[in-house]
C-alpha cells in the first residue's frame, strides 16, 4: 500500500524539543544544543537514502564539531542487537595518523585525504570483561558475537554516513579495515578482542556536483517476496541484461581488475567493450591476490583474542 499523508500514522517526531531530546540521550547538553540547531537544516531522510553516492574526493575543510558530535550521536544510537553495544567506534583526526591508516587499510588515498575516519570495532571485550567481574564464565560464542558486533557497527556507521550525507558531505564505507586488522588495533592502541573491521571516511566533496547514484543489480535479484521466487534461467536472463547494461555504459571503464590479478599468465583475453558486471564480480571473487588477505584474517583474528571455533574463554580463567 503507498505511503498517505492524509492518514494518521505514527511518526518519528521532528520537533526541535523532542530532537533535543533524543541527542541529551548520548551527547552533553551544549552538543546537543547544537546537533538540535544542526537537525533543522537537515534534508529528508528517504531523500538522503536514496541520493547516497559514496566519494573518494575531498577537501581538506575540517568537519566542525557540531558536526562530529551528530556522526557520534548517529553512531550510537541505532539499535544494537541485545542491547550488548559490541562495537567501539574510534575517530579519528589526525592527518599522520590518517596517512598511516591509509596504507594499512590497502593503500586507500580518500583515508588520508578526508579529514575525518571513523574505525568502526567489533569489541568483544567489553561484555566478556563484565561477565568475569560478575563472577560468571564467558560461554557465549565469539564467531556469533562477531557477527552480532558487525551488524552494530554498521548500523553506526550507516546512520553517520546518512546524517553526514545529510548536512552536505561526503562518506565513504570502508571494508580494507579488516584486510589491516591487526596492525589497525596496534596503530589505535586497542586492548585484546577490539577488532577494526569497517572504516567510515568523511569530508566535504571536492567535486562541485553530487555523484550521480551508481548502478544497482535490478531489483528482483536483490529483493523477493515471500520466498525465493526466481527460476535460475530468470537469474541467469537478468545478470546477462545487467551486464550488457554495464558493457554498453562503460561502467567499468578505469575499474578494471588487471589480468596480473588473476594469477593465469598471458595477455587479458577480455576486450573493453566485454567488461562488464559480470566480468568484474567474476575476478573480484577468483582473483589471486584474495588468498593471502584470506589468509591473513584467519591469522589477525586468533591474535587479536578471539576464538573463531567453538564456544567459551580463549584462556578460561
Ligand atoms: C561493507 C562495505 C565495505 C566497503 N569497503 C570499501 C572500501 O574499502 N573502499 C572503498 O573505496 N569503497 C568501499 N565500499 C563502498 C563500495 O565500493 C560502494 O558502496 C559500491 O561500489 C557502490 O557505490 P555507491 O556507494 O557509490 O553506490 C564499501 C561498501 C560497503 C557497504
């Protein structure tokens, strides 16, 4: 049934007393003030929802504090999966550490050029440290965490990321966290089992224009009704318009997984004009050069404290 305005519904309230509310919640009183003062200027939510472009391009403007204190706000309050909060969000400002982080997380430039990183934590240390004090042995499962934590973290990061977006600038998620995982937890001096697995960049875009919104899978591929309600000759019908979708728009131009990826010798067999979205998700899952990131995150995680087999203290105490 589509939205109606003339219809009675409950809505989140918009007026400035109860949005100053909801931001004394989790900040102090002056931020909230001021994250308040900040809301009315804020765009419609569905218009910011469905305007997200991610940026890679920044100015070097400083995100104000008014504005850091709404992102930290946004990053807490979403909802957290048993109200365990098993995420630590660390901010980050500083232009040498932002350098260094840019390199751990795979050389990514947009890191050290926007002036604010957000590394969003799987923190699973908290809850285990409070179940000890309480005199109680730590039974749950740290894969199941990890998963719980991941779904909070990114909830966080996403309601910044809007919020963000909203007052004008420019994000970009960031997965390359993980692939620097333990050397990202040294570089922030994090305790044992606080592991960075998402980042968030944030800046003013450099480019005058918005980014047009990028490609999306069409719709029945990615959204089903009731049950799974596609044939595999119906998938298969709507990659294939997809790609050639992509193909004919060069939405790959200048994307290109290089041959020298995949590990297979020889000359790219692929023209340009045949590159297209299945060819790119096809290298980006068989390319040579996943194994030893794999790898490493088999290895970051035991070391970081965490018991990715099985349930119970690493080091029952
Ligand atoms: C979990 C997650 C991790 C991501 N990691 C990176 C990253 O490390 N570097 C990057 O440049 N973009 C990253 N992105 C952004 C995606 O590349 C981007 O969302 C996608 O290409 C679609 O483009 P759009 O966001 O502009 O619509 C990530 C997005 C998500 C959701």
């Amino acid at each position: 049934m589509p939205h109606r305005p003339d219809r009675p519904t409950a809505t989140a309230p918009r007026d400035p007393d109860a949005v100053r509310h909801a931001a004394a919640t989790v900040l102090d009183p002056a931020d909230a003030d001021a994250v308040a003062a900040l809301a009315a200027h804020s765009a419609g939510t569905l218009a910011t929802v469905l305007t997200h472009a991610s940026v890679r391009r920044f100015t070097a403007d400083p995100v104000p504090d008014d504005v850091l204190a709404a992102l930290e706000a946004a990053l807490v309050r979403g909802p957290t999966s048993s109200a365990l909060h098993s995420y630590t969000h660390v901010v980050v400002r500083d232009a040498e550490r932002r350098r260094r982080l840019a390199t751990l997380a795979g050389d990514q430039r947009w890191i050290a050029e926007a002036p604010l990183l957000v590394v969003g934590c799987a923190d699973l240390r908290r809850a285990r440290t409070i179940a000890h004090a309480q005199g109680y042995r730590y039974t749950a499962h740290d894969l199941r965490m990890l998963v719980s934590a991941t779904a909070d973290l990114t909830i966080g990061l996403q309601n910044a990321s809007l919020v963000a977006q909203s007052l004008g600038y420019g994000t970009v998620l960031l997965g390359g966290v993980l692939n620097g995982a333990l050397e990202i937890a040294s570089e922030l001096g994090l305790p044992e089992r606080i592991v960075p697995l998402v980042g968030l960049s944030v800046g003013r875009p450099a480019d005058d224009r918005w980014p047009a919104p990028r490609p999306r899978l069409p719709l029945p591929l990615l959204v089903h009704h009731e049950q799974w309600s596609l044939t595999a000759d119906e998938e298969q019908a709507l990659l294939a318009a997809h790609d050639a979708e992509t193909r004919a728009q060069g939405t790959y131009e200048g994307r290109r997984i290089p041959w020298a990826a995949m590990g297979r010798g020889g000359t790219d067999p692929v023209a340009v004009g045949d590159y297209g979205v299945l060819e790119h998700v096809g290298r980006k899952q068989g390319r040579a050069t996943w194994a030893p990131q794999g790898a490493k995150v088999d290895v970051d995680l035991p070391a970081l404290g965490l018991k990715v087999h099985g349930t119970g203290d690493v080091d029952p105490t």
